[in-house]
C-alpha cells in the first residue's frame, strides 16, 4: 500500500476520464500538471468523446483546445504566385457552430492585440483568413510624396504568431458559450490542453491571467479543466483559481495505459521538486536518457536562483569534483537530447549523472513525493 494515501491510480483512461468528470460536479476547475509525453491530449480527447458513448443523453458537451484544434486550421499558401498566401478553416467542425453569423472579428482582435502585432480578416464565403502587417516603406525617403509606411498583405505569420491567433478564437468562443449563444449551448465543459507551447514566458503570464479571468467570469455557465507541462502557466492557474471550488492534481503516466492523480491542494507546488522525484527513480531504475540532463540542469537552475546564486553549478560547489561535474553537466545538458525519442546514455555518463544528483540531494534536503510507487487502491474502489 502506497505512503500515499491521496495518490490514485487508474488502470485505463475510461476511470480516469469518469473520476475527472465527477470532480467537476462539485468544482468549478480541474488543474492537472503533467509532463510531455504523459497522454494529456489523448485524455482530453477521451473526455471528450466520453459524452459521445454514454447510453443517457449521448452527444457533444466538451469544446477542447489541443493540438488537434491547430488541425481545423490550415495554410494555403499559393505556391503557384506566392502572394495569396490564407489560412484555411475547417468549416465542418462544431468547433466554428455559428462563426460566420456571429462575425466574431472583434472579439478576436480585442485579445489578439495584447499579444501580436499584426491584423487580419476573415472570409467568411471561403472560409479563410487573411493576415496583414504594417511595414516600414521602402521607398519611403523625408520629404517624398512615399507614406513612411505601408500595409503588407497576405502574409504568412510564424508558427507562434499562429497559434497565439488561434488561441485568440478559441477564447472568442469561449466568451460566446458563456454568453449562452444558441450556436455553444451544447457546451457544458471546456477542456484546455497546453495553450502556450510556442509562447515566452511574459506571454505565458498574460495569456493565463486572461484565461483565468474569463474563466472566473463563466464559472456558473461551464466547468473546465486545464491541463499543462508548462510550471509558469500551471502555477498562474493555480493562483487565480485557488480559492473557487478547484481541484488541482499532479498527472504521471503509469504503466502502458494507466495514470495516477496526486493531489497538490495539501502543499504547495514546486515543480522542481516534483521533476527531482522523477529523476530519483530514473536513477534507481538505471533506465537514464541523454534528456534526463536536461531535466537536472533545469533543476539546479531554478534552485540557483532561488538562493540568489549566479550560476547553477554553485549548488554543487565544494564536493568532490565539482569542476568536473559542472562542465560534463554543461556539455551533456546543450545537447539535443528529445523526450520523444529518448538515447539511452552510455555507463559513464550514467554514473556522473547519478554522483551529480546523490551530491545535489545530499545537500539539498527535499521531500520528494513518491509518484512513481505501486497504489494498490483502485479508482473504483475509493
């Protein structure tokens, strides 16, 4: 039996989608952190499509922002002239029920201009998007007849200009739900998956606090949860929200097809401390990967600054070798290392990056939370 009486686990995603489902009858929020490559979007898909299934009142109740939400929109860029360059929408989508009547131009913009600088216009006809930015004239000389500036049309944004944009729409119709538009009255829960993976850290903090404003406003109308991999925004949310009806969870994968719930309502959240967990049972399991470096760096990073420190390789200083550590720590954590596709690391480095975690943990004395360990206690049986 767990030390962890709170943490539960769930063998499928069928009883975690139900559990996270009767939170929200007595909550306004869920707040779930999760690392990448934890399944976040395929619950979120699972939640949704729960509505879907079941036997009483089967049907859509869930408007979701996840990556597939980026897929109802895509580029056709003219390759024959390149100058009519448009984002295409998905039409077809419950996603956009009502857009075209309800001309939602000015609710879009009314964010978008907190967080671009370019504008747009949408076709409703065709169903597309057209971007365009004011440029500096090249032409343009003091005392021509040339404007200083002009209006570039067509544009293609970047990829982060992109999804800032969609966002934008998505808390558009979010404002329509909770307006009760006929064209959202369907929707009785919102489920929002990492919004900010292309977006800096003051953008973070201004798209949660907007997020966390209009959710608070809604409450009554929607439940909702959020899930993130994101420490900046999670921790937002979690101040926003706190104190309305929100439960908040630390989300690990566990097994093929199974997770577990650790609630963090009890402590507060440090997200280093929870990644120093995860790194304590790679390194006793033995299965560590080159990206495990870059976990700990990330780690001893936050704590430098945390103490004042310049630089993160004094949370190491003055144990056996601490200049060695240092630069095989700066060497292995610059690399390239993806989650995603995970290198196994060879017995060397293996063995600096567990003298280097021993060290750190030795001197610093966390408390880490056993997310990893076996529960026996089954979700159906709490």
């Amino acid at each position: 039996m767990s030390n962890q009486p709170n943490t539960v686990h769930f063998p499928d995603m069928q009883r975690l989608v139900t559990r996270l489902r009767d939170d929200l009858n007595n909550h306004f929020f869920v707040l779930l952190y999760a690392y990448n490559g934890t399944g976040k979007t395929r619950i979120s898909m699972a939640f949704k499509e729960y509505a879907k299934t079941r036997k009483k009142n089967p049907g859509s109740d869930t408007l979701y922002f996840n990556a597939f939400t980026e897929d109802l929109f895509s580029w056709d860029n003219d390759l024959a002239n390149d100058t009519e360059r448009v984002l295409k929408i998905n039409a077809s989508s419950n996603f956009f029920n009502g857009f075209k009547e309800l001309a939602l131009e000015e609710k879009i913009f009314a964010y978008l201009e907190r967080y671009a600088e370019f504008d747009f216009r949408i076709d409703y006809d065709e169903f597309k998007v057209i971007f365009s930015k004011t440029i500096k004239n090249p032409n343009y000389t003091p005392g021509s007849e040339e404007p200083e500036t002009i209006l570039q049309d067509h544009i293609k944004v970047s990829r982060g200009e992109e999804n800032i944009f969609i966002w934008c729409v998505f808390l558009s119709i979010c404002e329509l739900v909770i307006e009760n538009s006929e064209a959202y009255e369907w929707v009785q829960f919102v489920y929002i998956d990492d919004p900010i993976s292309s977006l800096d850290d003051n953008n973070s903090i201004a798209v949660a606090s907007d997020l966390a404003q209009l959710l608070k406003k809604g409450k009554d109308r929607i439940k909702t949860i959020i899930s993130s991999h994101h420490a900046l925004f999670f921790n937002v949310m979690y101040n926003e929200l706190k104190q309305l009806k929100c439960k908040r969870y630390f989300l690990h994968k566990d097994g093929l097809n199974g997770h577990t719930l650790r609630p963090t309502e009890d402590t507060p959240f440090f997200h280093h401390v929870a990644i120093l967990s995860e790194l304590k049972k790679v390194r006793d399991s033995g299965n560590i990967s080159t990206y495990h470096f870059n976990m700990l760096r990330s780690t001893l990073e936050k704590t430098a600054t945390f103490f004042g420190l310049d630089d993160f390789s004094k949370c190491i200083h003055g144990i056996e070798d601490d200049v060695l550590y240092s630069r095989a720590l700066n060497l292995l954590s610059h690399g390239k290392y993806s989650i995603y596709e995970p290198v196994e690391m060879g017995q060397d480095s293996k063995e600096l990056f567990i003298k280097i975690l021993d060290a750190f943990l030795g001197k610093y004395k966390f408390e880490l939370p056993e997310l990893l360990i076996e529960q026996t206690t089954n979700a159906s049986q709490e």
